[in-house]
DNA sequence: CCTGAAACGAGAGCACTGCTCTTGCATTCC
DNA sequence: GGAATGCAAGAGCAGTGCTCTCGTTTCAGG
C-alpha cells in the first residue's frame, strides 16, 4: 500500500470516468469535454491532467472499459448457456451485445462507430477488443466439431484462406474456410445491424426493431450453423 | 436569370461544400471547421454564414450530396445488368457501395457512421437517403417475381409483418415477408461489413479485405436469392 | 436611368474548447 | 526533519462556432 494518497487517486480517476460516460451518454460520444467534468468535480480543468494527460487518453480508457463490458456480457451469456447447443449459444450471445448496445448506445457507438478524429487506438485496446470475437470463434469451434456447415458454401479465395490458417492458429479455434468466413460474415452482419438500429436508419421504416433484430439473429444462426440443431 | 449574383452565388455555395468535402477526407468527418473553409477561400469566417445558416445547415448539404452520390452509384451499377439476374445485380449493387465507399470513407461514415452530436437529420435527408434502398427493394421484387426463397426461412412475427405491408405499399416492390426479412438482412450485412472494413475492424485480422468483401457478397447473395441463377 | 432594398464581405467580439505553465500547498519517503 | 513528489488553482494561448455591425456592391421596380 503506497497509503491513502494512492487511493484517493483511484477513486477520482473512476469518477472522472464515470462522469465522462454519464456525459456521453447525454451529448454524444464525440462531446466528450474535459472542462465539463472538472466543473462536476467542482475543480479546475487544468486538474484533469494529473490524471489523463490528454483528452485521448482518458478516451482510450473509456475505450478499455466499453470493450471490457462488451466482452463480459458476452461471456457470461455464453456461459449461462449448455455449451453443446451452438444454436442457442450464438442467440443469446447476440441477443446479449444487442440488450448492451441498446442500454449504453454511446458506449456502443464509441467502440463501433465513427472514429474520434485524429484519434489512432493504441495498442492497449486490442486486447480488451478481441474479448467478445473470441467468444464468437468458440461458438465457431464447438460448431465445427459437431460438423456444422453453412447454408451457403462460399469457395474462399487463397489470399483469405491464409487469414484464416493465421487466425485459427492464434486463436486456437474455427472450423474450415467456409464455416470461418460465414462465421466472420454473421459477426459483420450482427454488428451492421446493431448499428442501422442505433443509428436511427430504420426509423420510419421499422416500428418493431426489437422485433426485427431478433429474427436477423435467427436468421444467421440459421445460416451459419444449418445442420446443426436442424429443428 | 437572375443575374450574375444568383451564379456567383451557387459556384460559390458548391466551392464551399467542395472545400468541405476535402477538408473532411483529410482531417476526419467530425473535424468540419468553418474557420478553415474560410481561410482556404480568402474570406472571414463570418462571411460563410451568408450560405450557410450553420455548421450543421453544411453539414446537412453535405449528406444529402452523399446520399445522392451513393444512390447514384447504386442505380448506375444495377442499370448495367441484365434486370432478370438478380443475383448479378446485387453483387454489382453491393460492389459498387463498397467501391464508392472505400473511395470516399469520409462520406460514407458521414452517412452511416456515429452520427454528429446534436445534429438530428432534418426532413430534407430522408427522400435521397432511400435511393440506394430502393434500388435493393428494386432487386428483391425482381426476384420475388421469379420465385426466389432465402436460403433459411425465418418465421416474420406480425409486428414486423404489418411494417413490411406498408413498406410494400409505399414502394410498391418487394415479395413475400420471408424473402423481405432476408433482404433487409443482406442490406444491413453488406453496410455492416463495409463499415467494419472502413473502420479497421478487420485490421491486424484479415489482410486482404477486398475479398473478403467479394466473399460476403456472394454469400449474402446465395442467402437471399437462393433458388434464383443455382450455379 | 435612379433609387431603395437586398445581398455581401470584413471585422470585432462573445463564450467556449483543449491544453500548457507556473505557483503555492499537502503528502510522502528517506 | 527535510527533500522530493503529487496535487489543485489560476492565468493564459490558440483555436472553435456564431452574432452583430458597418460600409459596399448588386439588383429590380418606378
């Protein structure tokens, strides 16, 4: 224990934190304003500094953290689930990243949306961004061991062939080339539609959104897990 | 005519929104600074609220000049297919999106990417913002006259049904509410996948991410227009 | 052709931002 | 106890979107 200094300091770096999210929350990812919290704190802006040495930073923390949340949700809706039953495995997974995006949608945005200007992720965030893919590839590898196939077989050209032999290594997981790529194409398409929703691009087209992401995440497990669980 | 002001006028309204246009592929979408479209002109900021009411007034032209552009590509790129192969007219449809939007990613995350905070789409946006859309809608009903069935047949709840009725009629396209579903799935996919492509999702993860897109398209077409051009 | 109205660019200025630097004070460590 | 370090405050810099005012230029109706 370096004594209470230390703790005072963890204290105000997850309130400035906190208090960043709430903003966000309220004004929009991209408003994030430093001076705006050093008011709520009752200090000065020049304070902030002490514990971010730049709005980037600070923002990269935030980053850290959404990816964290991310990825525990879809850990533990994966856990909750028999691990055999891929099927139901990939839904609640979905359902799960879709329920968080929803509650937190400027955290959501901030992982997937528009990049910050001028901002470049540095290398602590890759880490934590893995979490929630890596779930997905498990469902991927338990699905390929029941001999999953998709409902479309795609011919996989060699240059993306290679991504796949280097990923599977890395991860430990994945089946083959096909089910990889439908694997990749339901995580795009998952995330794709989590964005339309949140970015209001169906509104005035689609009353019942919940509704409707609930079928496209059958829909793809349907199309990527096909003879598995076939009723 | 009404004279040479009313020209000065709109060349100089273009040049403002061309400016903008550059500005914003070179410092990030949300870095749209009047004060240096201003400066790039040789005038004072203050001068640009002539054309302008404000920032977000630009901003609006901007998008609406970009989903044009986007439904543009999308029409040109239909209209050179056979109209009864449906497939190949969405694989060209699709490519052409992801060609336009790898070209121009500054305008692209401008239309689906985090929206600028506090800006709300005005009425204006709306009519260019389905041209692409209804290019899809244009394919589907295509195919929907030829019989095509989604490889994987979801069962529509009747919230999403009575959405799917009025969409019909309003656009007077599209086929029955599986094969709705499943394209408005494919829709969603293929801007999910362009979006996690711009974004650098991929990065560090897939090398060649052209083909890979090629691969999501053709998969995302075998799962819509299933029956449809089976070789 | 002239004149009043409208449009225009320049400039100053307001409130705000991220960030830096210096200055004292409090805490920690040797 | 004294030195080193952590800390908040305050002033200040360069930049932002936006407003208002002030002469000038253009245009249209009498």
């Amino acid at each position: 224990m370096t004594g209470v200094r230390a703790r005072v300091r963890a204290e105000l770096t997850a309130e400035i934190k906190a208090i960043a999210r709430r903003q966000m929350a309220e004004e929009g990812p991209a408003n994030l304003n430093l001076r705006a919290i050093a008011r709520e704190l009752g200090m000065v802006s020049s304070a902030i500094y002490r514990y971010f040495a730049s709005r980037d930073d600070l923002l990269t923390a935030l980053i850290v953290d959404a990816y964290n949340a991310l990825g525990e949700v879809g850990e533990a809706a994966d856990a909750a689930v028999d691990p055999h039953e891929v099927r139901a495995r990939f839904l609640a997974v979905a359902n799960a990243a879709y329920r968080w995006a929803c509650e937190q949608p400027s955290q959501y945005l901030l992982l997937f949306g528009t990049p910050v200007p001028g901002y470049a992720a540095p290398q602590d965030t890759i880490a934590p961004a893995t979490r929630f893919t890596i779930v997905l590839l498990g469902i991927l590898d338990e699905a390929a061991r029941q001999g999953a196939v998709p409902a479309v077989r795609p011919t996989v050209p060699p240059t993306v062939s290679v991504d796949f032999r280097r990923l599977r290594e890395l991860t430990g997981t994945g089946g083959d080339d096909e089910l990889m790529l439908a694997g990749m194409q339901a995580w795009t398409a998952l995330f794709g539609a989590i964005g339309f929703i949140l970015n209001g691009q169906f509104r005035n087209v689609i009353g019942d959104v919940d509704a409707m992401f609930a079928e496209f995440a059958q829909l793809l497990a349907g199309q990527v897990f096909h003879e598995v669980d076939p009723a």
